[in-house]
C-alpha cells in the first residue's frame, strides 16, 4: 500500500463537534451505546483540558517523528492530531516546537498512543495532549509512515475525520457519520442527569429511583 | 455461596477512626507492624484527601457496577466503600451520580481495584477516591455480587468494618479489632517523630541517632 | 566485591552543573546524542521541579533502605541520590525524616527506581522526587548494599559524580566527563529553538523550514 | 448500533488461505508492507500449529461469553474465531467443551484478546488457539455482544471474513480483498529466501549480500 | 502481631483432596461457584503436573526466603507450600536444594506469587512449581516472616489448610470446610460434561443444548 | 559520540568460558555476589539450552535491526550477540536468516530485550534466543546505531567481551576481568552442593543443616 497522505478528508459539522465537546468523553461514550473508549493508559499530560476535533490520523514508525511533521501541514483550525504507533513505543514524539506549530495551525490537541516531552511548556501553553506516557527519549525522522489513513489508536479504531472528544475521562471516538446521531442521544442524557442528581442529593436510593429492588430479588440476591 | 448483602456489620469506634485518619497511611502501616498496604497502583484521583472510615466491602463482577447501588443503601456515616472486581478490570465503575448519591449517605470515599469516570466532577465535590484506573468506559447491570463479605482488594484482605486510611501515600487497612492498638502505637511513633525531625533538621546523621555505624561495620560495610 | 562506601567521587563543574539544569532534560538529551534518558516510568512526585545535581549512587537490595542513611552522609552541597534496587520493587523507601537529613546536607533531590512515601510532605518541603512508585510499604535495615558504585538506574547506568538532570519530563544522565561538552550543545541548541519557534508561530511548516519535503518524496511519500 | 450477528460474511478464496498458512505469519507480515500483526501478548497455548483462516469476529463484553455459544453457529469448515473484549479481561471464555463444538463445525483454532482454561485438554484435541492469557476464572452468559463486525483484536482491526495467519510468531491479518495479492508476494519473498540461506550458511556476510557497506558508511558509521 | 509458626493446623480428608485433584482446576473453581482462582500470572514451570494438597502458608519479605527453610518443618505428607511475598518480587526464592528438602517431607508442589530458578532441576525432578516469575537472582536470610497464617497469595485469600488445587489452568483455593461439598460440586458436573461433550461433537450447537435462542432474542439480539 | 563499531575487543579465557557454562545462571550469579541477572522479563524461547560466550554487544535504534547485520561480522567463534533497544520495543529484531549468518560465525546464541520470530525455525536449527518478545513485526534499516559498546541490556551494565551465561532460569553477565575468579567460586559452590543435597534428600532440615534455630529465635520467631 505504501506511504500516503491523504490531503481531502471529511469532517463532522463544527456544531456538532462543539456539542460533543461539552458533553464530555462519559457521556458521549455512553450515548452511542458504550463504545469507542481509548483504553485508561491513555491520560492527559495536565487536567481540565475538555476538547473535540476532527481526527487527522498517522500512523508512525517506532521512535520516528517525521510523519508528525507531514501531518501538521494536513491540519485544519479545529483538528485534533491523533497518532498510532505500528508498534508499542513511549518515545517523547512530541513536544514545544511541534506544539506550536500545530496551535498556529488550529490545532485543538494530541492523541498519541506513544509519549511526548516539553510536558511543561505544553502546559503553559495550553495544548492538550492525551498520551501513554511522558519522556523526554527523542525520536529520528527516517521511515515513512502515512497520514489520513485509518488507524488503530489505544484499542480503538479512528479513521480520519471521525470526532475525537477528550476530557480528564480520557478519549473516545466518535465515527464520523454518527456524530449528529450521538450527539442528540448525548444531549437527551443530559438533559436526564440533572433531575436524577437532585433526587439522589436528596437520599433518594438508586435502588428505587432506577425500580432495581424486583430485578435483584428475581436474580436470587439475599439480604442477611 | 450465593450472592448476599449483610446488612449488620460492626465499625469500630468513630474516635478511634478519627486517629487513624490523623495519622496517615505511612504511620498507620508502620504502627501494624508494616501489613496492610493496598498495591501501589491505587492513586487518588486527586491529591491532599486524607481519611479513614468503616469499610463497606463490595464484590463485584467485572464490568458489572450493580451492587454499587446495593452497597450505597447500607452506608452510613463515615463508611468507605471498597469494590473488588472478580478479576482483573479497569472500567469506570462509579461516577458523579453514584458519589451524589453515596455523599447524600456520609460515606467518605471509595476504594476501587477498577476504574472510575466523571474525575473532574468527583473533584469538584470533594469527594475522594483511590483507584486503578480512569476510565470512561460504562459498565453494564446484569449479574450479582455481594455486599459486605470479605473480599481482596489490590492485594490486602479487608473485611467489612475494617478501619480503610488513605491519603496521598495510598490506602492501608486495618482490622476493626485492632483498631484501637494500633491508633496507639500510631501516636507514640508520631510523638517520637517530631523529635527526630528536628535533630536531623539541624544535621545530625540518622546513622549517629538511630546509632547504626556498629551494626553496620559488623555486617562487613567497608568505607574506601 | 562485598558492600563498600567510596568516599570520595569526583564531580562536575557546579557553573555546568547549573547550565545543565538550565537547560532541561529534554534539551541535555538531544545535546548528548539522544542518550542517557531513564525509562518513562520515572515520574515526578509533584510538578514543576527542574534540577540537576551530582549523583551520589545507593545500590539496595529489595525492601531494606538501609544504605540510604549510609549515603546521606556521603552527600555534599548539590548531590543528587540515585538509587537502584539490585532487584525489582516498589517499597517506600524514603520519606520525610530522610528526606529532612537529606536536606540539612545540601541534597537537591532523589532518584529512585522503586516508591517513596509521605509524598504530601515532600512536596510541602519542596524536595523533589523522581520515583517508580509511590506506596507506604515500609522497608527494613537488615542487608547491605553500596554507595558510590557504578549502578543501572530504570535503564541507564549511572557512575557515582555523573551529573543528572530531572524535571517534568523525567531524568537523564550525563557522564561528567561530557558535561562541559554536553552543556555547550545544549547551549548552541537552545539558541537556536527560539528563532525556530517564532517562525513556526508564524505559521510557516516545519516541512519547509528543516527543508524535507525532497526527502520525503525520495523516499517515496505519495499525496493523493 | 446494537448487538447484531451479520450472517452472510465473504471469504477469501480456500486455495489463498491455505497458501497464506503455509508462508506463516512473519512472510505474511513482510509480504503485506509490515501490517498486520497482532500485539505480541497473543501466544499460542501449544507450539507447533500453523494455520489460517477466514475470521469470524466477536465483540464481547468482559467476563460474558455468551457471544462464542452464537459464533460457533456462524463458523463454516476453514473458520478461524476471532474474539475481541470491549475492555480488558483475562478471563478463561473457551475451555474443551467450546472447542468440541467449534471442532464439529470446522473451525481451524481460536485467536482471543483474553483467556482460554482447559488448555491440557485442548492441546490433547489439537485445537490451536492464541490467547492473552490462560486462566481458570469462568465467565457468564448475560449481556449480549455483537458477531461478525469489525472489531480492535490485540491492536489490529479485524474484519469478518478476513484472513487470519497463525503459527509460533503469533498471528497477522490480511485483509480479504488484498490476500491474493499478499499471497503471491509471499510467495516471491519465500523462493528468495532458499538462496539467501545458503549464501549466509555458507559464509557471507549480510553486509554484503545485501549491499550495505556503502550505505552505512554515508550515516556515518566508525569502525574503530 | 509479630512473627509466628503456627505448628497444628487442621487439614481435609485426604480423599477430597485427591478427588479435587482429579477433577482439576477449571472444574473446581466452577463448582464452588465461581470464586478461588489465583490471578492468571501464576504459570507452572513445566506443563502436564495437576495436584491437590493442604496449604502450608509463608508470608515472606521480598527478597527474603528465611522462612521457606522454617516451613519445610511444617510439611506433612501432601502439603502444598504456598508463598506469598509482603510487597511485589520476583527474585528466585527457591530452587532445586529446597525442592529437595521439600519432596522428602512428602510436599506436592509449590505456589508462590514470586521467583522460582533451576527450572530445569525441578523438571527433571517432576517437582511441580506454579510461580509469577523465573529468575535466578537470590534472596538472603536476614528478616522474619510467618508460617501458617493467613495470606493473599496472587489474588486471593488463602488460610493455612485450605485445600490448593493446581494444573496447566493455573491454580485454585478451596476453603478447608467447604471441601467436600464442592467435591460433591465438581463430580456432578463432571458427570455431566460427558454427554454433553458427546452431543457438542455430534454436532448439536450450545446454543441449542442450552436453550439459549429465546433469552438471546428477548435481550435483542438481531440475525442480520 | 557518534556511532561505531569496535572490532577489536578483549575476550575471556575459551576454558573458562566453558566452565561458566557449566555451572549455570544461578550458580554463577550466587558465586559473584548475588549479582549481574538480567532481568526476568528475558525467556528462552525454547528449553535446555545452556551456554556461555563473550559478548558481542549491540545497541540499536526501537524497530530497526541494521546493526544486527554490522554486528555478525565481529562474531567470532563461541561469541554471544548481546542487542539493547534504545527504548523499550517488542520488535522481531531477528530470525531464520540471521541466525543461520550468525552460526556460520561460530556464533553461540542472542540475548535480546526485545523480540525475534522465526522461532520455529531458529528451535529445529538449535540456535538459542533469550529475548524479551516473540513478535513477527518487522523492522527497518535506517538508523546506525553501534557494535561493541557498553550497554545496558534488560537492567544489567554489559561491557564488550564479557562473559555471558544463560540458560531455563534465564542470563547473567561476569565482568569479563573477574570471570576466572567467578569460575573458581561457582565450582567451590557446586563441589558443596552434593553433599547438602543428599542431606536434605534423607530428610535432613535446613533449619538443622544451615544451623538456623538460634538466629530465628535470636530474631524473634515464635513457634505456636
């Protein structure tokens, strides 16, 4: 198949990503159906950061940054990087200089199954990076890898221009064809949630708010 | 065996846990005789809680979080709940919803060889939890467990009514009888420290206080 | 070879010794060919750190920090402990009664591939940690180890008077024979980040600026 | 989206997969660009099968192998199962019984991202399978997954009705369409290699067969 | 609490105990509902050994194999040792001396949740091991432990006397009291499997046997 | 520093190397001071292989095995290549064809902390692997890295030309300068062994042969 850069993806509707975005990585899970969860290695270098974007996706060689580079050029203002490596790696692929290359791209953050470096300078910078791991090990630029192509990031699937929602939760992606569909089920969750948290704050049990008690029983729990 | 829920269980005394928590995990550990650590894989989801409280033990299926909402009825105030899955698990067993609803009942914290979800919100609320994992990835509500049985978490049996400390150094347990014992050696150990502190603060060497130069020239330590 | 204290190591230039600390791991690891990083499971136990330091080496055997009251005595103004366990563990081995000592001598910080504890303390004393694991798990005095021997530490070997460098993006080493040398490229280095950076937030590519892209085609880069 | 079982997969042709399983798994990887191979925690429970076949997926939830009893309906002579957890679990999902019914279809062996029990059992049957661990601990039949979807297995998308290779260097997947075309490929890389042995057998160096002298000494390389 | 030899324990019937050998772990673990195994990290050394026997404990320091040398005193005819290190090692706490010490008191195995080395003396010797890890690196025989007391081994509780079964599957434990009821367990399940087996290979799908369509389709599982 | 390739490297004495061998991993390492095992992550890939060669040490960039090639053109007869990955990486760095080059050297096995493949065939041609993974992933030729320097391979500082011991229980290096002395420790050791063998085969106790009582009881134990 070779090494390709796909230049002419599709995106989700701004909107809708917007509206992802605030519903966060739990409840956009939950809403289509509990999928697409990055496994729990994959954590943010500094809390509160709460994004979603538009997946420009590479796929890297162990210890070898040249295709971020390449990727960059892709980016478009509202993208989220998201980089797999072909094999396990923790190298720092990433850090400062790329960073500000790709926030003067629009660039609204980093997924990368791998590590990243300059976790200080990022942070006072405000570019938020989702990653396995935080090392400072460089990386060289001398195997092609490719850009826009689907890749297998974390455990999960993501083809180029599906939504990637990021928070303290960690990551979840969101196929793109189905982000209209899920931010509608995200936002009816909501809606709920609200009610349901005043009635437990007030000692209402989950076991009667959500009629469980008959269901245990019949399954066999007893009380002693 | 079958799935049960024991409703009655003993705590030791609310005094006593006050002490334990005043003490810290690292005391506490120490004054037991250096047992009863959890695995150093449970971290708090966010820094500076320190407490203790009566352990409300639940054993639970993997990717199951039913009988959190069992559990959460028979929590009363000043109880921590302790989840151990039935093997190996990271998903995001408890979120803002069920630490609304726990904190409703005084519980003081939860104890999870899991994951949990919605760390920002939990933050926010003060409520603490040490756990495996983050992890958004949703749970389901369809097989039994128990709810204050013995279990093993990360490592250390705990039985229900057990003192759980925990603060920034991780989780320790100590069992409800000896709760008393060991709080006492917890504060003479604590009454010596100060002293300590302040001859070495002002230079002494611990090997003159703790006078170890003999023992070690007798083991063979050689000094080139 | 039996358990030995070298007495006397030779360190490096305290004027580099700053420079290095200047100039971060990240930058001091490039400098010196990519080199010297210990793995990426070496974390600070708070943010914000950037030191560097002489190393005084501690090989312990697993759960006994013995040697570490050995070693403080050994520690100068502007050492750095460095300690490898001779087996893999994750025991607290240094807390603050040690760390306080380690102060009162002049000691910028502690390297270590296994846990600490009383991290709350440490981080209200400022005295800063790179570890493998944080856990209460106490340790005993009871066997031998070495101070000021050549030891490998999360992968690197490091030779009592090395100079290592540590902040949020992990440790590296630097044989003190380089330092000079390694500081002058991290220099030059520096130097000339700041002029890249602002051409990148300019917004011009790194394809263009490190001139790439008749590489990447060479190697058979396709753009579709 | 659902749990759905989709009935009507393709299959690659029988005369490509046998060809497929006769290259193995590392001419397969090579011969395909280096794509494909599953993470190296998937092993075979016995050495010494080498096999391929067409996949029939399973997306499971953790714990629950519910799934397998509605895949083994699915599989036809030359089948090979392909089990993928929605998050980690290595829990023992398949032992003999599984294997006999699965053997009674025709299926050719097992790739799971989870356990397998009854390994003595299954090596005695001959039955290959490639797990991530093996374990005793037993499963439930309560929540549905899907069949025959795409799924993530051990960090590979996978297909139903793609091909999968598996021998003692693990397992890889060709996708359907291209597994022809990476059939012939392996093929051509395989009559190389019968003359490369014997040139290496015989004494030659690799730096010279394969020409790499010049190239090396343009990186840079010192011989001292 | 200190460090203690408890010298008298009581152990089962030395026929349930050769009957839950027979029927092995897999088996067991389901006959006594689901619960005993140890984690799936617990691997024999040599493959084909499937025993049962009484639980002599250790609760040992890590690197430490002391009281290894105190427990053989306490093996009877049909003991198993089980050992379980008080915080994370892999050090070889025994090998083929210690194996031989052990086979002349009568003991059927070992199962430690840490280092064992001479692998290939106790193969020979059809010594049988289940351990976390194969490593020659040594221990010393400085710090007390305890023998025959409770302890969390890999995962679970074990007391000394609990009946140990162990094959290729990994390991199990049974409560001393519950023996021969999950004997009874076990056998009548084994009487089942047979025809079950039987039908399996004849061809008859589980989900059939089992009557598993209808529950499959009230929870909505769609042939598509 | 650059990269490079020493060719001319020191080798210990063929009758002592042959000695080592001899004694075995575990002996050795207990007749050096408890010292120099790699770590336990490193497996035979298959069983019963024991030797000992100098070590001909490569470091190399993650998932490229160029140097590997440099490297057999420095083998000599009874040599032992030694390869350390720059960061960690579970990459098949080697496999039937290398393995037949290196043997045509005279070479006597691969000690890797990383992966190979081909292990079919590199068990029927009798070559011994060590390594960390078995993984079909490939690698590439495009990063020098260099032959014949220190490096530190799976926790453990290996120098060119030292002597490298493996076998079941797994590897251990002597400082090429102290192998003739190890050697006389390790047969010193086996001589005694014996005789304590047969001791405890009789039925003998530790505890007795090793005069263990007092000190037990001088340290506290109590018998119960």
């Amino acid at each position: 198949m070779g090494a390709v850069v796909v230049q002419d993806i599709e995106r989700a509707d701004p909107k809708v990503i917007a509206g992802l975005a605030a519903a966060g990585v739990a409840t956009v899970h939950e809403a289509q159906g509990r999928t697409g969860c990055l496994a729990s290695h994959m954590r943010p270098i500094w809390a509160g950061a709460q994004v979603a974007g538009s997946a420009v996706t590479i796929s890297a060689p162990p210890g070898d940054n040249w295709m971020l580079h390449v990727a960059i050029e892709q980016v478009r203002e509202g993208d989220i990087l998201v980089l797999a490596p072909t094999s396990p790696c923790d190298n720092g692929y990433f850090g400062d200089l790329l960073a500000t290359s790709a926030m003067a791209r629009g660039c609204r953050g980093l997924v990368i199954d791998a590590g990243v470096r300059d976790v200080r300078d990022l942070t006072a910078m405000g570019f938020p990076v989702w990653s396995k791991a935080i090392s400072a090990q460089g990386t060289v630029k001398a195997t092609l890898g490719s850009v826009n192509v689907p890749v297998v990031c974390a455990g999960q699937a993501v083809n180029p221009g599906d939504v990637v929602v990021a928070d303290d939760d960690g990551v979840v992606v969101v196929p793109r064809a189905a982000a209209a569909e899920v931010l509608a089920a995200a936002e009816a969750r909501l809606a709920n949630e609200a009610a349901k948290r005043a009635r437990l704050a007030a000692g209402e049990l989950g076991l009667d708010m959500y009629q469980m008690r008959e269901a245990l029983a019949a399954k066999g729990l007893k009380y002693v």
